[in-house]
C-alpha cells in the first residue's frame, strides 16, 4: 500500500515537472514498475534502519504509548547499544575480556564473536596469543559486563586500540 502510494506519488511529480521544464519520457506499466521496485527497497532499508536503531519506539517511549524497545530482546538491545568491551562471566567461573563484533539475538543459542580476547584471571590479563578471534556459545555465558567507554579528550566514540570503532 505504502509502495503504491508513493509511486502515485512519484508519476504525479514527474508528470507535473514535465509540463514545467518538459517531459522526459511517457509513464508506462514498465516505468511504474521500476519505480515500485526502487520505492520498496528504499522503505525496506528504512524500515530496517527504524527497527535496528530503536528510533520510533524511542519516540513513542518519550509520549508514553509504549515501554517496549524494537530489539528482538533486552540481550540484544543492551548489547547493540554498548560501545565498548564486554567481559563474559562463563560457567566454570571463567571470564573473558574482549571486542564483542557479532552477538546473538537471544541468550540461549548463537555465539559471541570475540575480538582481541584475553581471560581474566584474578586481577591479571592473560592474552590469547595468535588469536584473532575467537568464538564463545552464548549457552555457556552467564552474565555480561558492558564496560565503559574511556573516551579521549578529543573523541565521542569509543575506538579500538587498533583504531576501528
């Protein structure tokens, strides 16, 4: 429907340009096609752009219509919102420090992808040598520490030590 109206929207624009400064084709059934199928991706990428950044529900958190977030879960809402390292308390007590660059949507399936890992032991860091990354089952992760961000005089995000952000 959206689709629809906008290509409605987009031959009456074009039609009323072209009586203006001329026209430069004829609208055909092959025209509004292409058109339709360049408006739904457009409005596939907002949409997604909307329902991956938290935006509308944010707005309709702030006028009270709702408490609910976009995230598919709490897990990955807090995780797609950190901007910095994560410790993972695993079972067995262990812990693991490092750049999160790919989590599960929920708690109980998927992995961590871990960048510039270490194991935390006591209060030492232990580094994995030769790792680039290193991938941890999100059933085997009990509880997760989002660190905060140290940002520079001069900076807002939060940036690797290999100067990724």
């Amino acid at each position: 429907m959206l689709v629809q109206a906008f290509v409605v929207g987009v031959e009456t624009s074009l039609i009323e340009m072209g009586n203006r400064v001329g026209a430069i084709g004829v609208w055909t059934d092959r025209v509004k096609l292409a058109w339709s199928i360049v408006l739904a991706v457009l409005l596939a990428i907002v949409f997604a752009w909307i329902e991956n950044t938290d935006k509308l529900h944010r707005l309709l958190r702030a006028f009270g219509i709702t408490h609910q977030t976009s995230f598919s879960s709490e897990w990955f809402g807090a995780l797609s919102q950190a901007k910095g390292y994560v410790v993972l308390h695993l079972t067995g007590e262990r812990r693991l420090y490092g750049w999160p660059e790919e989590w599960p949507n929920t708690s109980d399936r998927g992995h961590f992808v871990m960048a510039e890992a270490e194991w935390l032991v006591d209060d030492r860091r232990i580094a994995l040598a030769n790792v680039e990354r290193i991938l941890i089952r999100a059933q085997d992760v009990e509880m997760v520490e989002l660190m905060k961000v140290m940002e520079a005089a001069d900076s807002t995000a939060a940036e690797r030590p290999d100067g990724r952000s």
